[in-house]
C-alpha cells in the first residue's frame, strides 16, 4: 500500500551510530520508513526530521515518505507497509473505528501509540462588527467558513458545533479565501483548527476589528467528552486582539508504530526523540510540545509496549495495561 517515493533518506553505518553495540537487536528491521503527509507541511518537515535522526542514531536505513496524512498513515502503519507514521487523535479513533475512508469496515488496531508530537487547537473568529462574542451568540442559519473540504478542521468542527446546539451554513474554502470572505461580510464566523497564530486571523487583526471567541467551561468540558480532543488556552501573546488568554480544545498529534515492531526496537527509537527536546525543536519549531510529560493526551490508541516501557521508565507514565498493546 506505498503511496509515494521515499524522501530524506539517510544512512548510517552502525559503527558510527551512538546505540551502544551490546544492545539487543533481534527482530529488528533493516530499514524504516515513517509516513508524514505532503511535501510543504507540518507534517512533512516533522516526521522527515525524526526519521532521519533516528536513522542516524540507531545506525540503520531510515527516512520519510510522502503520503497523503493521517488517515493514510493509519492504513500503512495497520498494514506494516510503514513501520512508523504520524497521525492526529480524530482520525485515529474512526480507523479503530473501522470509519478509515481509504478501507472502510477495516478496525486498523495494529497501529499502536509511539510518543506526543503536538496539539493542533480549535478557535474561532468573528468580526467585531457582527456582535458575536461567544458561541451562544452565533445566529442560527450562520455561515460558517470551516477550512478546506475533507481537513480535520472540516471533519470536526461542524461536528462539534453541532453538539452544542448551533445551526449553521456549512462554507469551505482555504484559510485566506475564508479570511476575506469573512471581512467582505460574506461569512458570519470562520472556525479554525490549525496551529496558532494562524496566518489568516494575524491578517485580519491587522485590517479589522475582530473577536476571537473562547468556549465557556461548560462548553470545552462537552465537547472533550464527545471527541478526542484536549483542553487548551490559546495565549494571550498569540494575537495583538487578545487581552486574557481564551479557552479553547486542542486535538493531539501522535507519532505510531506497527504494534508488532519488537519493543526493543521502537523504545530506542522513543528515546532518540524524546531524550533532547533541544534537537527535535532544531527540525521544527512545533516539537516544543513534543515533551514526556504529554504521554497522557492519548486516550485513543493503545500503546506500543516498547513506546509504553519508555515512558514508564523515563516520565512515571502510569499506562493501564489495557492500554498497552498484547496485555
């Protein structure tokens, strides 16, 4: 199930790998690919860059492959076709699910939990004009701009404002375009879920009065019980608008790995990663929440039980065996 080519793939001799030689390897593969997403993204620079660290580190072939996201990697981690991919919490759940597009019906329970990458948050923004300062105040029929068709942004949040009772017009459209839609009148609200600040709000607060809506505790608490997202404050530093920081949910991201990989191999594998947060926020800024601690914003997937054994180990991870992969 290869989607693409492979790209940045480096090799290192293991004598000039850091691993020391008395380790146990058996079982381990020859070579790794990590699925990421399209060339240009997050995604893309993220999982190329640790990729090719932990190709370097553990002295083996290793690098990232263009694929087509989330979902995709779902499907090429299930399958083994990858032995690492990069995922978000949502889409992860509908492949336990069997709701994976690319193989519906198909529970895609071999792709097990790997380490914490970082929180794409959900926000949304109105024009002060409008007179809507909260979710309560979204007019019912209003014309929402909720990113582009088929986005985890498109994906969820209608779902959520569905869940707290609001009636609207469903826009799609890229993040600029909805941005001034928005000013032109043409749109009552755009609802993002995209890494902060968000190119498009910077804009518009440069050009126009704008209010950046946060839920109320009620309505953060509903919508973390009814999908797999987190609770999250969008800093007040974010946005020139902004005077406190405003409330909000997050939706983790999550590197994977085939759950049948061996455990000696995907621990050290953690290890290079989470061991020197210094080095992983040197290949994106985004690893800055790629922290031990976050071990716990998964409640989706199973862990791997190398995965699971590193962050007990290291970050006094209290992983129910339920939630550990064969246990």
């Amino acid at each position: 199930m290869k989607f693409t080519v492979m790209t940045g793939t480096l090799v290192a001799l293991a004598m000039g790998a850091t691993v020391a030689t008395a380790e146990d390897r058996t079982g381990w593969p020859e070579s790794f690919t990590v699925g990421t997403a399209s060339q240009g993204g997050t995604f893309f620079a993220y999982g190329s860059g640790w990729a090719n660290l932990v190709a370097e580190e553990l002295g083996i072939s290793g690098g990232g492959e263009v694929t087509g996201g989330p979902m995709q990697n779902m499907a090429l981690v299930h399958t083994g076709d990858a032995q690492f991919g990069m995922t978000t919490m949502g889409p992860a759940a509908e492949s336990l699910a069997g709701t994976n597009p690319i193989a519906p019906g198909l529970q895609m329970d071999k792709a097990c939990a790997m380490f914490p990458m970082y929180q794409t948050p959900f926000s949304i923004t109105a024009l002060s004009s409008s007179g809507i300062t909260s979710v309560a105040d979204i007019p019912a029929g209003a014309k929402i701009g909720f990113g582009p068709a088929g986005s985890t942004s498109d994906t969820y949040f209608p779902r959520m404002m569905e869940a707290l009772g609001i009636e609207f017009e469903r826009r799609n459209g890229g993040w600029s375009d909805l941005g001034g839609q928005l000013q032109d009148g043409l749109l009552d609200v755009i609802a993002f879920a995209a890494g902060v600040p968000v190119p498009a709000v910077s804009q518009l607060e440069v050009q126009t009065d704008i209010n950046i809506i946060e839920f109320t505790p009620e309505e953060q608490a509903k919508i973390i019980e009814a999908f797999p997202v987190s609770a999250f404050e969008i800093a007040a530093s974010t946005y020139s608008t902004l005077e406190n920081p405003a409330r909000s949910v997050s939706m983790w991201n999550f590197a994977i790995a085939n759950c049948d990989l061996p455990a000696s191999f995907v621990k050290a594998a953690v290890d290079v990663v989470m061991s020197d947060n210094e080095r992983m926020v040197g290949i994106h800024k985004a690893a800055r929440s790629t922290l031990p601690e976050h071990w716990d914003k998964n409640n989706v997937l199973k862990w791997h039980p190398g995965a699971a054994e590193w962050f007990k180990e290291n970050a006094g991870a209290n992983i129910p065996d339920d939630m550990i992969y064969g246990n």
